[in-house]
C-alpha cells in the first residue's frame, strides 16, 4: 500500500488548442484556427472553468504552486479572455504566494499591447517559441514569424515588465550546420533571455515530417551540435539543470521542475492530461480529457461527473518507472528520499536496480543524494529502462 506523508506540490496546466497554422513537427494537440476563433473563445474559456468547478473535489484546500499555458498558441487568447479566466481561477483556487503562472508564445502572434495586456492579468513569465534565427530553417519548420520578429518578441517582453521569460530553441534542423547551430545560441545568448530551453528536432509519429522525413544532420552531426551549444550556454553563465533547461540563477522553470520532480498537476483542456495522487486512499491517478476542442468544450457542456474525461490509477511499479523517468533528467541530481515523498513507496523498492547501476558507474549515491554520471547521462533512455521491472 501506498504511504504520504504530506500532501504532493500541484500544478495548473491548461492547454489552448488552436494555432495559426499546424507546423509539420509537431505532434501536440494543436489544431488550425478558423475564422470565428473569437466567438469560440469565450466558449472554450468557461468549459476550462467548468472543468475546474468539477475536479475541485479531489485538489480541495491544496495552494496551486505554478500555472502554465500550453499549446497550441496560448498568445491567441485576448487579454481580456485571460483576465477572465484567472479571475475565475482565482475564486475557485487558492494560488501559492510565489504563483508562476507562464503563457506560451508565438513571436508572431503578438506585440507589446498584449504582452502589457497578459501581465496585468496575472501572467508573471513566458515562453516564447524562438526555435531558430535562421530564415531557411524558419520556413522548413513551418514557422510564421521571422527573425527580426523572434528578436523583437523578446524586447517587447522585457519592455512590458517581464523579468522571467524562457526562449524555446532548436537544434538538427534540416540542413542545418554545425556553425549554424552555434550561430543560433550566440544571437539568442545576445538577447539574454533568462531561460532557455535547447532540445534537439525529432520526426514524431503523426506528424508531416515523420511521413516525408527532411534530410537531417546524422547522429554524429547532431552529437557534435549538442555538445558544442551547451558549452557554449555554460560558458555564457546559463546553468544547465534539466537534459534540455538551461537557467540563469534563480529562474529555473518552476513549473517544469514539479514535473521532473513528479508532483502533482491537474490538467485543464482539450487533450489535456493530469496526474492526481489522493493520499487519503493512497491511490495516484491519471486524467485525460477528450483531445478535440469540440467535444471537450460538449463533455463539460453536459457533464455532471465530479470525474470528467478519463481516468487511470497508477500501479505501484509503475510508479517506479514514472518517477525516474523524470527526475533522472535533473542534472544536478535529486535526494533519494523524494522517491518516497512523491510515490508513496519504500525505497526498497529500487534498492536492487540502484545498485548494480552504481557499481556499473552509470549513477553515484552519496549522503542520500542520487546524481547521474556524464556516462550515464550518455545512455539516459537506457538507464531508465533499468526502471521498468525494478525488482
């Protein structure tokens, strides 16, 4: 049987499903925006509340320690349609003092009117999704904005009052070279935003790219470019504490880290999922909700469940699996005792597969702190896969 001691950190992430157009990597739920997105806007807003209004019963009296906008392209959504719903979410929640509460971005989706208009009605960090300053590569991404339009964003962003933004940056683009790649960081380190997210392109199942691939740099290439470009983010003071999260100090994503940390978050939207653990029952469950803008926003406009959408509990072991495949991608490493605080598990239960992975120097344990060896984080997949049967 599952043991809490305390109640897990939660999290909001309310997913915004519409985009201006469908870029062809992209496996999210996202769908191409119509004409009367406007008049649907309102719609969408009040299902997310309602949504809410039903999944209280199961987070009641629990503080929401970050919030985070996803998408999709959440910068559609009108000031005035966000200032609505948080004020919503405001009466319905109890926000923790030090909230972060971040809105995805699309450079071309927006100017400094609706940066002034998104912080004033709550949002306090962004994340703005640059991927490459490259114009070739921008338009093989399917990407609508241009250059000067990502390094414009991210003014407008500080002259509207952020002081905590993240920029999204890619690498191994078609036809990309390694000085490209490096091209790439050095523009955005000028720009000095103080979160940077920095992850390699992959073909998605599902996806245009997956059904007529581009040519891609080889694994070498694409090796090589990765290790060049974090050298290059450590060497300009970005710490990097995540596989992909690199930080200036005090700006580490804190929504992100409850993920990696594998707290609690409950999932507003279409599409969207959440991980809920009722430490009464002992029990962790997951929640999806119906992935069509249309049928979700019809579920919450019938439904009378306190359960909406579906819902599946966590078995034990895996559990175990789940846990580490988050929290090993902290670089820095993570005490041991948050396996049980967050899974509700003896640390028997890893205690074999910790083991032979410290003797084959793939991890180090240390005063009760687990840290990945650089051999390790080589072969990470690998490691975690050492999870799956944990016994």
């Amino acid at each position: 049987m599952l043991q809490f001691s305390q109640p897990l950190p939660l999290s909001l992430y309310i997913h915004y499903p519409w985009c201006v157009q469908k870029c062809p990597y992209c496996d999210f739920n996202s769908h191409q925006a119509k004409a009367d997105l406007a008049q649907q806007e309102r719609a969408y807003l009040q299902a997310l509340v309602k949504q809410c209004e039903q999944m209280l019963p199961w987070i009641w009296g629990r503080p929401i320690a970050s919030i985070f906008f996803g998408g999709g392209t959440p910068s559609l959504i009108s000031p005035e349609g966000l200032d609505w719903l948080m004020s919503q979410l405001r009466a319905l929640l109890g926000f923790a003092p030090d909230i972060e509460i971040t809105l995805e971005a699309n450079p071309g989706t927006v100017d400094e009117a609706k940066f002034i208009g998104f912080r004033q009605a709550g949002i306090n960090r962004l994340s703005l999704g640059i991927q490459t300053f490259n114009p070739v590569h921008l338009q093989a991404l399917g990407r609508i904005h241009n250059d000067d339009q990502a390094l414009s964003a991210i003014e407008k962003a500080k002259q509207a009052g952020f002081k905590n933004f993240n920029c999204d940056l890619m690498f191994a683009l078609p036809g990309q070279s390694l000085e490209q790649a490096l091209n790439d960081v050095r523009r955005l380190v000028k720009a000095a935003p103080p979160h940077i997210s920095h992850y390699q392109l992959t073909l998605e199942p599902n996806t245009p790219f997956y059904r007529q691939p581009p040519i891609l740099p080889d694994e070498d290439l694409a090796w090589e470019m990765q290790l060049a470009c974090q050298a290059a983010l450590k060497q300009a003071g970005y710490l990097h504490y995540e596989v992909s999260a690199f930080a200036k100090p005090g700006h580490q994503a804190q929504h992100n880290l409850n993920y990696w940390q594998f707290g609690d978050y409950l999932g507003l939207g279409a599409g969207a999922h959440g991980k809920i653990t009722l430490a009464q029952t002992a029990e962790v469950w997951r929640t999806q909700m119906p992935a069509s803008p249309g049928a979700f926003m019809q579920l919450m406009a019938q439904a009378q469940t306190s359960r909406p959408g579906r819902w599946q509990k966590v078995e034990a072991d895996e559990l175990v699996f789940e846990f580490m495949l988050n929290a090993l991608r902290l670089q820095q490493g993570f005490e041991l005792d948050l396996f049980s605080a967050r899974t509700g598990l003896s640390l028997e239960k890893i205690k074999h597969p910790l083991s032979e992975l410290q003797q084959e120097g793939w991890i180090t344990l240390s005063s009760n702190w687990l840290e990945v060896t650089p051999r390790g984080q080589t072969y990470l997949n690998s490691l975690i896969e050492r999870f799956l049967d944990p016994s």
